[in-house]
C-alpha cells in the first residue's frame, strides 16, 4: 500500500499565508498607535522610598550649644531612638542639685519640638512642655525624682520616653533603673528602660516595681 501524504487543501494553505503576511503589519500598527503588541514581564525593582529613622545633617544649632553631653529617646515609627542633646549644669554643683538639674533639663529637651532634620526623618515625641522634676522628699530614697505629673496620667510612649532617658543618664542610679513619683502621695515606683520598651514603647508600660524602703 503507497503511503499518502496529507497536505491541507490549497484554499486554506492560502488563508494561513495571508494570516502569516498580516502579523508583521498588525505589529507596525500598534506601535504607531503606542500599544506594545507583546507583553513581556520586566522587573524595574522597587519603588525608592524614604529611610526613615535616619538624620542626614546635624543639627547645628544642637552642636553649638554649651552644657553637658546627653541622650534623650525620642518616637521614630513603633520605637525609641537616641539623639544627641546637650544640658546646661553650672560647675560646681552638688551632686543631688546636680541630678535634678540634669533630670529638668532632659524632661525640657524632650518636650521641644524635634529638628526640621529630625522631623524629616518622621522624630517626634508624646512628652508635652511645662512639666517640672524636683528631687527627694524627707521619707524618699534619696535617688527619688518625683515630676509634676503623676507617671500614671502619662501616655505609655511619654513615659517610655522619660524613663528611658533618664535610665541612660546622671539622673539614674548605678543599675540604670529609676525612682519616680508624682505630687500626690502615691507609692514610688522604681522603674526600667528594657529592650522591648525600646522597640515596643506604645504596648505596654515600662516595667515597675513598688519602692517599700526609704
């Protein structure tokens, strides 16, 4: 048996020359009109966006300030970063006046308003202007400061804020934790500045424990 050889029939082998003429004009046509004939995945990587977090100009007026050297916390996002403050102590000082001294000037460093710098890299800060710190009464361990608001009215993140900088500060005591009070006769608390207060200010308050001995 002679083996056959199917071919399509010459209307249709005609047709797909046709067909296969028409694609090379098809494609003229769309790019003049602007439209890509094919569509090809291309990666143009990610899109640029702002680091926050990170100031790219010092602060001038910050570096030609005279006093002593220190750090307060500020918010950046959903933690606490340090910024570099200076504090005015006049020589000569007591240590006690001293540490109160530090103490007021911190709490005010923290309430300013932060550099257009900081501000761009998204700083700010939850501890409001006027409050005042003052130092031991009779009866209070003497490393006691005791603000003008009771750490219990702050916001989680204020008071993040103002223990952590203290903690990091002369106003704490040698371990790094803090004895803060507030007008009122409430108990004193002894407070730490923690890694996950660091990261996590607005969960959950710096922990704390009573302060039970004068």
């Amino acid at each position: 048996m002679t083996a056959r050889r199917l071919t399509a029939p010459a209307g249709e082998r005609a047709v797909s020359a046709r067909r296969l003429m028409a694609l090379p004009l098809l494609g003229l046509l769309l790019a003049g009109c602007g439209i890509r004939a094919t569509e090809v995945p291309t990666d143009f990587g990610p899109a640029p966006s702002m680091v926050p977090c990170t100031v790219t100009e010092p602060d001038v007026s910050t570096q030609a300030a005279r006093g002593v050297p220190v750090q307060v916390f500020l918010l950046c996002g959903s933690s606490l970063v340090t910024v570099d403050r200076t504090v005015p102590v006049p020589d000569g000082t007591a240590d006690v006046q001293r540490r109160v001294i530090v103490a007021q000037g911190l709490l005010d460093q923290l309430a300013q308003s932060p550099s257009p710098g900081e501000k761009d890299a998204r700083y700010t800060t939850d501890v409001r202007g006027g409050m005042s710190v003052s130092g031991p009464r009779a009866k209070d361990p003497k490393d006691t400061l005791r603000l003008s608001n009771s750490p219990a009215d702050l916001t989680s993140y204020a008071l993040a804020q103002i223990v952590c900088t203290f903690s990091d500060s002369a106003a704490a005591e040698g371990d790094g934790s803090v004895i803060l009070g507030g007008p009122d006769d409430s108990p004193l608390r002894r407070y730490e500045c923690t890694d996950d207060v660091r990261s996590a200010p607005g969960t959950k308050p710096p922990p704390s424990t009573e302060v039970t001995d004068g």
